[in-house]
C-alpha cells in the first residue's frame, strides 16, 4: 500500500503501527518480512483478522498481557545455534542461554493455557499453542540444575574418570602441601596460610625446612613457598580440560542436530508475538471481521483509536462514526463536528485490514486498497522547500492524481481553503469531478457550498449541533465548553439535501468564550447578508 509520510501521520497509520508492533525481535523480524496487503489477498486478510476476532474472544486479556512481557524476556537462540551448525564448540554460558530459552518456550505454553477461557480442539490447540522444545530440552537436561548449567559426566564418555583421576591428583596434592606446612609450623613457628607466605627476620634466621623456598629476601623479612610438587596434577588438569572441551563439542552437535527445530521456534515465536499484538489492540478497541468489497467504504460505529486515547488522556469522551462511501463524497458540517475525525476514521480502517488488524468498528465492508493520500494543510517536507500551505496543496493534489486509480482512497481536508474562496470553490468543483472520472474512492470535507451539486458527486454532512440543547450550556472554562459542545454535537453523517453548509460557527465561538459583543455583532451582519 502506497502511503506518504504525512498521510500515514494524518490517518493514524504511524501510530496504528506502534499500537500492534511485536515486543520482541523475533516478531520483529516476522512482522517485518511481510507486506501489507493489497488487493488480491482478501482471502489472506480475512483470515487472519477473523483468528484475531476469534481469538481476542477466547483469549483472557490479562494473561495476553502477561504472555507479551514474556515474550519480551525470550533469549535469542538463533547465534548459538548458527556457531553450533558451522561445528564450532560452545561455552557453558551458551548451554545456560538455550535452556533459558527452552523454560520461556515452556512458561509461554503454559500460559497460552491459562489464557484460554475455554478448552480449544486439539488440533487448534496444536497450531496456537506456543512451541516446546523437548528434544532440546533433553539434550541439556544432563546439565541443568535449579536453571543454571554445568557440564555433567553424562556429556563425554571420559569425563567421570577424568575427574576422579584430579581428585585423586588433588588429595595427593593436599596431603603433601600439609606434611611440608607441619614442617613449617615446627620449625619456624609459622601456620603457611598459601603456598606463600611472610617470615620477619629476628623471628626465624635458621636453615629452611625441606621443601620450602625462598622467593624474596629483604634485610627486614622473607618471602617464601612451599615447593609442593605432584606432576600427576598437572597432567590430571591437562586430560580433564581435554575431556571437557570433547564434552562441550559433543553436546554442541547435539544441539546442531536441533537446530532446525529451534530455527522453527523461532518463526513459530515471531507469528504469535504479531499474533498477540493484534489480539491485544482488538480487546482493547474492540473488532469486526470486516466484509471485502471493491466497491464501498463503510463501517458502522467506528473509533478513530488514536484521536480517542487522546481524549480518553483529558478526560474527553469519545463519538463513534458511522460512513457509507461509494466514489467521491462531499462531506459538510459544522466547525469542530467531526469531519477531519470522518476522514482520518476512512483513512485508519482501510489502514487496519491492509495490516491484518481487525478495524474498531461494529460492522465493516472495505477494500483493500492500493494508495491512500491525505489532501489539506502542508508537512515538513513542503516547509523545507518553502511551499506555502496552498502550493503544498497543489503539489500534493497532482501527485495523488498523477497515480490514483480504483483502488485509490483520497481524504480531502478543505482543500483550497488558504486562498480566494470563489477561485478555492472553482477548483474543488474540478478536483471532485476528476476524483470522479478516475473512478477513486474520495470524500472531500469543505465549508464551501454547492460543490457537491455542481460536481454531480454525493453529498454527506455532519448532523451538527442540536440546537435545542445551545440555551441550557454554560460553560465555566474551556474544558466544560468543550465536554458541553461535545454533548450537544451530533457526530453521525447523514446524507445532504440542498446544497447550503452551516457551519455553527457563530453558537461555537459564543461556546467557547468569545466576547459576547462580538459574536452578536457578527450575527447581525451574518443576517443582514443572509438572502
């Protein structure tokens, strides 16, 4: 799908993305090796946005919570198995991290348990259900220890003898250091605490005990050693080491031999963390399965998610919205009753099903779109090449038709508004009857009157304030206006007859606290203009 930076900024895709982003990187390298879909995969996309619905209903939202931060926490197996397959031989801090990988593997199943409300069919619960790794698990097993690892006897076939053979190395060590340190402690008065140690002089001057050097002489004291010497030690050190280093290669083939199961955990992983950021995000908005039609845009309460946890964030409530779109679409309205909200809305569900996410809405039907662009205002890019808001308009408008086609969406927020307002009306008239004649879905929102009329397209419009309910508000701060014009505004779109836009313009400015002498000042030459 073909979107521009500032479209993806309007429409909530940015935002949408970082709402159902993976947690960890296994979802992240999943998530990123596939392409949003377009038309042609209807079949794929409700697929997986029905699993999703399904899924959110059954799964416990909580323990979805908790099997994310685990996934999270799952260690990357992927280098160490990789060394493992290109025969090099692995550390015990290697063995710990796939069994630490084995245990998350084993703690997410169990919680895939506990998440389900109700028992799923075996085979379904063969293909969700998190993978487990008993083959590998096996391999460690020897090693593992209240979730530690050390290298155990069962590893190598030499490995038991040869550490039998440096303890008794070592004992015959210990037992030669003690008759050389008794020695010391008769002659010189002196318990060896090491192997080396401090003699003052005055205290022992005499000859040295059998066995004990001298490393350093000064005129206040010596230094010396106990020349403990076993040369069956060292070469007990040598085998064990070799027979260690044997039981480390060993065990890392071993591990080879499971690699392409732990490489299909892997993927395995990565699905079901896209899988549970989706399932995520529809237990918290809410989802349909959406019906997949080339020729309408339409969904029936849906939520603008990112606009109504801004609201949520002061307190705000927010209005679902309902749309029916076929071709082109004027929409009108009053200031401030949810027209910018109605396109960006077109703009987000048509978002969700391209990224496999069940739209927040009661009931969809939506195509799978090839390009969506946002018309209306200017962005970064037009500032640093010092466009005014009217040429970024312009630009941004032929760059939409230059590749609109029937699969196109295009949201028009009152385009032309920064210049003369009959040469502004003028060219919305033609930009809607070309949208028209290219056969793109478009809805443009305008207070510029007749447009819809003159360009034979439909005309939609904000239901707008109910009137009745202005006298009874008495908004103390801008926040209570706010909540007041909020409860007295009529979101839904509902189809225009006639071709003139109230704008309320007038009851809102006194809403939100404008002078009062001005709001009637500008009320009688509203009227006085009025035919």
């Amino acid at each position: 799908m073909k979107i521009d930076a500032v479209s993806a900024e309007r429409i909530g895709l940015n935002w949408l993305r970082a709402a159902v982003a993976p947690v960890g990187a296994f979802g992240r390298r999943h998530d990123d090796a596939i392409a949003p879909y377009g038309p042609g995969d209807e079949a794929r996309a409700h697929a997986e946005i029905a699993d999703v619905v399904a899924l959110a209903a059954r799964l416990d939202a909580n323990e979805v919570g908790r099997a994310r931060a685990a996934l999270r926490a799952v260690p990357e197996p992927t280098p160490i198995v990789a060394r493992a397959r290109a025969g090099d031989a692995l550390g015990d801090v290697d063995f710990y991290e796939l069994g630490r990988f084995v245990d998350a593997l084993d703690a997410l199943a169990r919680g895939w348990d506990a998440a389900l409300r109700e028992p799923a069919p075996s085979k379904e619960r063969d293909d969700r259900r998190p993978p487990v790794l008993d083959g590998l698990r096996a391999v460690l097993a020897p090693g593992r220890e209240r979730g530690g690892f050390y290298l155990a006897d069962a590893f190598a076939p030499g490995l038991r003898a040869a550490r039998a053979a440096l303890a008794d190395a070592e004992a015959s060590f210990d037992a030669q250091r003690e008759a050389i340190a008794a020695r010391v402690r008769d002659a010189l008065g002196v318990d060896p605490v090491g192997d080396e140690f401090v003699v003052l002089r005055g205290v022992y001057d005499g000859p040295l005990p059998d066995d004990v050097r001298a490393v350093r002489e000064t005129p206040t004291y010596r230094v010396l050693r106990l020349a403990v010497v076993v040369p069956e030690r060292d070469a007990a050190f040598a085998a064990l080491a070799e027979e260690e280093e044997r039981g480390r290669r060993m065990l890392a083939e071993a591990v080879a031999r499971e690699a392409d199961v732990v490489t299909e955990a892997t993927r395995a992983l990565g699905a079901l963390d896209r899988l549970l950021a989706r399932i995520a995000f529809t237990q918290r908005w809410g989802g349909c399965v959406p019906r997949f039609d080339g020729g309408a845009i339409a969904f029936g309460e849906a939520t603008f998610a990112p606009l109504a946890e801004a609201l949520a964030a002061r307190g705000h409530r927010y209005t679902p919205i309902s749309l029916e779109l076929r071709g082109v679409a004027v929409l009108t309205g009053p200031n401030m009753g949810g027209k910018s909200a109605a396109l960006a809305t077109a703009g987000f569900v048509c978002a969700c099903v391209a990224l496999g996410v069940p739209p927040p809405a009661h009931a969809a039907s939506l195509p799978l779109l090839e390009e969506i662009a946002w018309l209306g205002g200017d962005g970064p890019a037009d500032r640093a090449r010092l466009l005014s808001s009217y040429a970024a308009e312009i630009v941004r408008a032929q760059v939409a038709l230059s590749s609109a086609s029937a699969r196109s969406l295009i949201v028009i927020d009152e385009f032309a508004r920064t210049t003369g307002p009959r040469e502004g009306r003028a060219l919305l008239i033609a930009f809607a009857e070309a949208l028209r004649a290219r056969g793109v879905f478009a809805l443009l929102a305008t207070h510029f009157e007749g447009i819809a009329q003159t360009a034979g397209v439909a005309h939609l419009r904000i239901a707008g304030l109910r009137q009745h309910t202005l006298g009874t508000i008495d908004a103390s701060d801008l926040d209570a206006a706010l909540d007041a014009i909020n409860a007295a505004m009529d979101y839904r779109v509902v189809a225009a007859h006639g071709g003139a836009t109230e704008s309320d313009a007038l009851a809102l400015a006194r809403l939100l606290g404008l002078e009062p002498s001005i709001v009637e000042r500008a009320r009688a030459i509203h009227d006085a203009q009025s035919p």
